[in-house]
C-alpha cells in the first residue's frame, strides 16, 4: 500500500493540507466526464499553494505512489480519471484570480480557477477572455491548460495556447517551474510553456498561469444559414471568411437540429430544413460590415449555396441563435452518443466527410449520427447515437470497431484523432494513427527528462 | 581531424551534395551579422532535401563532427558562427515554396526561402505573411523559425512561432519528424513543433514549415507622434490601444532621430523636435475609424501627451513615415553600436527605461545611447554608441560591464535578456539572468534526449 504510506508521511509532513478517503469523495474526484473506466482513487489531497503541490510531488516520488491532476473533471478522454489507485490532487483550493496588469492586459489565475469566473473577471476590466466551449461553466484553467482546450472562437482567437503568457508548474521531479513571466518576445532557450501546454499533467502540473485578455468584441452578429450539402458548407467558410472577420464559424447537422427543437432547447431559426447549417458570427463594427454581410448572403443564396437563413438584430437574437448550436452536446447525451474529435486541414474536409459517410452507412446502416463543429479549425465532432435495440455494452463494442476505420480515414488526410479533448486514456491505443513511433518515443524520452518516476498522471497519452 | 573524415564519408555516400572549403566562402558562410567571433569553418554543405540533411546528421554522429545550420545570416546573437571548426549546413538550395493550400490559407516553404520571397508569394494569393523586420530581404524562414523571430507587426499577429502550423525537422539522432501536419486543433500529445521553434537549431535543424497567411491589411495608415518623455509613450499605447486595433507601436528617441535625418535616410515628420516618437498604424477600415483615431490624437495633445504628429495620408506618406523607424539599424550600424534586446512587462516598462537611463548616465556618462523598440510588445532596443576617443576594444570591453547592470536590472523586472534575438554565443553568459537554473538543467537534458552526441550548433544557447 504505497498510497497508505504516502498519506501517512503527508498528514505528518503537512498536516494542512485536506485529504479525503471516503467512498463519495473517491467517485466524485475520481473521474471525469468520460464512462468508459471506473474510477478506483487512494485518496484526494487538497492543496492550496505551489509549494505544496510540490511538497506532495517529492513526498509521490518517495513513495512511488501516482498522482492525477483534478480540475474541473469535465475532460472527454478520461485524462484525469484515477482508475489505478492513485492519489488525486484536486485543484479546487487554488482558485484565487491574482495580480491583474492592466497596461499589458493580463491577469494570473491559479490552476483551478473555473473559465467561467476568468470570463466575468474579464468583464470587470472591460476585458474578454477568449476561450469558451460548452463546459466553461465548471473546467478549471488548469485542466484547460493540460489539454489545449478550443472550443467556438478559435478561429478568430486561437486555443487555449495562444492566450498563455506564462506558467508556474510542479515538474514529476517537484521543481517549480515559472516560464516564461508574461512576456511577448523572450527568446532565451527552449519555451518549456507550450510544451506543458497539451501535455495533460504528465510531465508537471500547472498550478498558475498569465492569461491574455483581449478586448471585448464589438456588437457581436450571427447568422445561421440552411445549407443544401457540406461542400456548400465550405465553400460559405470560404466566401464569409474573405469578406468578414468571423469570430466563429460553426456547422451541424439536421439530426442535431432535430434533436435540439425536439428537446425544446431553442427556437427554430425558419421554417426550412435542410441537411446542414452554419452558424457564423462576426463584429458588425459599422453598418457598411453588415450591408457586405447581407451582399456575400444573396451571392451565396443566388448561386445555390445557401436555402434559407436569418441574421440576429440583437444580442437577445445573437443568443437565441447560439444555442442552436450549444445545446447540441447537452441535448445528445441522453442517446448515449460515442464521441469522436477529429481535424483535419479545411483543404480536406469535403472529402473526408464523404468517407465517413460512406464507411458508417456500409458498416453500421442502423447506426445514427449526428455531426458538428468548428468548421473553421477544421475541427469535426462526429457523434454515434446508440440504437435502442443495442445495449451499451454492444454499443460501444461496435464503436471501437468503427473507430478503427474512422481513424484509419483520418490518417489518410494526415489528420488528428483528437482536435480539442485530449489523448488520456480513451484515444491512448490510437496515439499511432496521428503520431509517428519516433514522435512517441520522444514523448516517452521527454517524460523521464520531467518525471522519471513516472509519478505525474501514469498511464494518459501513452504508457512507458 | 573529425571534420576531414567526415567529408571523406560524405563524399562518398552523398557525392551529389556540394561542398565549398575555400576561403571566401568559410568566411561567408561562417558567420552571421554579429561580429564578436571569428569564423573558423571546416566546409560548407550545401544539402537540396530533408533525407540529405538526415544523412549529413548521421554522418555526422558517426564522426562527431558538429554542425552549424545557416540560413540569412542576419542573426544578432551568433547563433549561426561556426566559430570552432563545425561543418555547415546551409539551406541556400532548399529554397523551395512548395503545395499552397488556399482553404486553410497555407502555404509549405523550405527552410531556406527567404522571408521577402515568402511575403510576395503571399501577396500574390492577396494574403499576407505577417512577420516582418529589418533583415526580411536576408533572413530566411529557417533561421526565423530558430530564433522565433519577431519585428514590427508582433502586437496584431504575433511572433514567428503563431504563424507556424507545422515543422519537418531533422534531430540530432538523424530522425525526420513532421509535427502537426498544418492542423489548427490537435490534441495528441507533446508539441514538439513549439519546443524547436526558438531553440537556435540545438535540437535539431528545421527543413520544412507549414505557414499560415493572414488576409491582407485593409488602407494601413501611420501616426508619427512627438512625445514629450517616455512616461507618455507608454500612456498612448494605453490610449490608442484601447480605441484602434493597432498593427504597429514603435517608439525612437531624438537620438535616432538626429542619426536619420542627418544621413539623409527620412525627411522630418514635422517641424518640432521631441525627446522621444511614437510610430503607431493601424487599419481604416471606415472613415469611422480616422475619426475615432484624430479624436484620441486630439483628447491626448490637450493632455500634454503629444507635442506634435502627423497621420499618413496616402501609401506614399506611409511609407515615408516607417523610414524614420526602419532606417534607424542601418543608419547607426556605422556608429558600432552595443545592442541590447531586452523586453519586460508594459506595466514595468516606464521604471525600467528610467533605472537604466540613470545606470547609463551614472556609469558612462560618455556614452551616447539611442533608444527604439516595440513598445507595444514590451520589447526595448538598447544600442550604445561608441565614443570617437575608445577603439572599438575598449568600447566592447566596456559595454560588458554595462552589460551586468543591464541584466541585473532586467532581473529586477522578471524581464528578458533577449526578446527577439535569441542567445546564441553572445547572449549565452547571461542566460541564467532570465531562465532559472532549473529550466537550464531541464534544457540540458531536453538536448540530450535530442541531439545526445551534441552534434546540433554546439555551444549555443548553454554549453553542456
């Protein structure tokens, strides 16, 4: 019982920090947004400082004992679920939003600050943090961080990367790291930031982090579009991205829109349907933006491209509009849907999509799926509803079969098996189909450089 | 003779690779702009593929011979000096601009395109590729990719490092890796394309980039702005940076001024003369746009912020304007100029400017110092002057010291040594002022996983 020695040289060495062993504690802590592992945790230890993450990680070492880092738990690969027994260091106590530097628009924020609470503090400033995806009301930065998170405003602000100015991390060997101190330009030695950034708490944990907060946008538009095919779906990516600057450019299908108005979790936007739709919004900073909006709408709708559509008037309409497309998760949860996360360049999408099709019609004609995206970062979610005549247990069992030949299609187009959720445990097996054996084994090679005991999140990405 | 041998074996494996050992060109191609080392190349190599690079670095760690990679030459660190006898590995004949890929705005470019040839070719997508600094007509991708390379466009669109959506890369064990494929979203693991990126070819040499294009700018338009005292640089960069999207914000004192105008190198903006300028642009997407920009103009002239300005009116004018910023290097490169390229946060920039002033006058009251920089990005060029009555050794000796005082005070600031620079050999003394000595360690090791026989622009950055 390397755990049991561990909590017993932890409760003497730092007697303040709070742990938790009991049977609630462990399953809540224990896992994430993903069911696919039962989560089997030691315990959940309850730091508040970097110094006492980085007392826990030495005392880990010592011991041999594993940790998982715990954020908001609302990963989709199951990258922070303890399955193996391991000591769960939650973040939940580190949640303070620190020094805010107004002339560099730049505020620090400890790992388990929830996204939603850096969005408002934003707002304070008259500031806007940019990353923002259906989860932002429990993720915590830190998790946001492991995993590069995305979501819908990529396209005009980037990931999760792009708004880090600097980061404090506990390396597996329990040195404090802090990179990089909130500069734009520091070109001294290798940038360990962005490669802590995406790596899932497997070479350190970050426990505070610069964030870049951008200006707010101005008058926000969105437009939802009927569309009659997905190549039109791209070719509107291509004409409104010339024309505008788009702050999102979503897409989904008609079995999504289905579900969503079926459920009652939005309003329909007209009275056609068609197979997709696009939702794309941009900054209708003067009256001369939105007369090009609606002009690059008639050529589109002239040449066939688009078959009905409807812009928001207000910001009443502009949410309206949205949750078309952000209940869409929600909404699918209750047909127990397999997720999958695939880009791969826009140059590709038409084709690939096609593929796809064409494989889960010929494999699985009783399967139903629902796509959508960020058509705009290439980036697709393709969703297997689960047949009421399957169980879950079949269901998911034929997933994996589909997965061989969705990702099998992904490599085809030098694609990614996992645009925005991570590896952890659930795309583990698949790391292959995006990188090489020789990219892998430096992974593994960095991994012992930062964690040679391989205490820091054993097991997600890859195993050594 | 390790260097020997390994021509031998070169010419033999790979007799289509040229070779130059003669005089000139060691002298040419072994050094970069900075001139504090000697050149003492072995051979220049002048592979035309990534497999060739992979074969010269394999033969190389058969025969131990280190390498050097080298591009534009343009570096300010020496990071390109082949000072102790390296073989080179220049990228001239891999100058290729290869698959555009239009719906993802992407273009694939070998490592030895130059960064203006890369700029025309976007132009003539009627795209735009971001980076852009003095050397740009030199300077190729490779290097800038090296050194992360910055410039003049770094507030609106970021360093080199946003601009890269994938690397092929030579290590230093020979292996060939193509990172990210041009994926905007990929969430599969370490990314190593951000950990080369900057690392000065000590890693492993990079041979191929996927380059993302920007839409083109929209009527560009400049301020030039005579600013009273650097206190009030840094409250316009507030103030306009709040109403404008800015492109650029550049600031240079009356030294540089005084330099540029007598050389002939710009006519003046206007009439008065100011202890220091402000170049700012911006796109007027409307006429909405200048009104808001001469609002603030005004708002700041009545506060005693500006003294004088002027705003272009014309692609002419504003190109006239950028010659007072961009002819400032060229114009003083005759007076010897110590540069330094530190950067800290904005919020600190004004106590550091004046700390330094003060160490300067206090120390050298002899030297004459000339002050421009990215203001906006936090980043300061410190250029000293040499005095008529020091020869060029006593004045180098000198500036050493000044040097130490410098650092320290860049260390008092958590700021950077080198912001856009990189380190080189000529930086590399200095390097644990920024980096802790912890993140060298960890550097050390990195390389070692790598390049574990050293063979990558040994002796640059740290030595191990």
């Amino acid at each position: 019982m390397t755990a049991q020695n561990f909590l017993t040289a932890l409760s003497q060495a730092l007697p303040e920090i709070p742990v938790k062993t009991d049977a609630d504690s462990l399953d809540n802590w224990g896992k994430d947004w993903t069911k696919h592992f039962a989560p089997d945790a030691s315990a959940i230890v309850f730091p508040k400082t970097t110094e006492e993450v980085a007392a826990i990680v030495k005392l880990a070492n010592e011991h041999g004992t594993p940790l998982v880092p715990s954020g908001g738990r609302t990963g989709l690969s199951a990258g922070a679920v303890a399955a193996h027994g391991e000591v769960v260091v939650s973040f939940d106590r580190m949640n303070a939003i620190g020094t805010f530097y107004e002339a560099d628009r730049m505020v620090e924020v400890e790992a388990g600050v929830v996204t939603k609470a850096l969005q408002e503090f934003a707002e304070s400033k008259d500031l806007y943090y940019a990353v923002d995806f259906a989860s932002s009301g429990s993720s915590q930065i830190g998790g946001n961080i492991g995993t590069n998170a995305g979501g819908i405003k990529v396209i005009r602000y980037g990931m999760t990367r792009n708004q880090i100015l600097g980061l404090t991390v506990v390396t597996g060997k329990g040195d404090i790291l802090e990179l990089n101190g909130g500069m734009l330009k520091n070109a001294t030695g290798y940038d360990f930031r962005h490669l802590f950034i995406g790596a899932e708490g497997t070479l350190g944990f970050v426990t505070k982090a610069l964030i870049k907060l951008e200006k707010q946008p101005v008058n926000l538009t969105a437009m939802v579009l009927g569309v009659p095919d997905f190549n039109s779906v791209v070719a509107l990516l291509d004409r409104f991205g010339k024309a505008l600057n788009l702050t999102a450019f979503e897409f989904f299908d008609n079995v999504a829109m289905d579900k969503v108005l079926a459920a009652g979790h939005a309003k329909p936007p007209f009275d056609s349907r068609t197979p997709f739709y696009v939702l794309l919004e941009f900054e209708a900073l003067s009256d001369d933006v939105l007369d090009v909006a609606m002009g690059v709408f008639e050529n589109c709708a002239e040449d066939g491209l688009i078959e009905d559509g409807v812009m928001s008037q207000s910001v009443g309409q502009l949410h309206e509009l949205w949750k078309l497309r952000e209940s869409i998760s929600e909404t699918i949860s209750v047909f127990t849907p397999y997720k999958n996360d695939v880009s791969v360049l826009i140059s590709h999408l038409g084709n690939f999509i096609a593929d796809i099709e064409t494989i889960v019609k010929e494999n699985y004609p009783d399967f139903e799926i629902c796509w959508f995206g960020h058509i705009g970062d290439g980036n697709l979610h393709l969703n297997i509803l689960k047949p009421d005549n399957l169980s879950k247990d079949e269901f998911f069992a034929k997933c994996q079969t589909v997965n061989t030949l969705v990702f099998d299609t992904v490599k085809k187009y030098k694609g990614s098996i996992s645009a925005e959720h991570g590896v952890g445990m659930t795309k583990k097996p698949y790391l292959d189909y995006t990188r090489s054996q020789a990219e892998i084994d430096y992974m593994k090679a960095v991994k012992a450089v930062f964690d040679p005991n391989n205490i820091m999140n054993r097991g997600k990405i890859f195993d050594v």
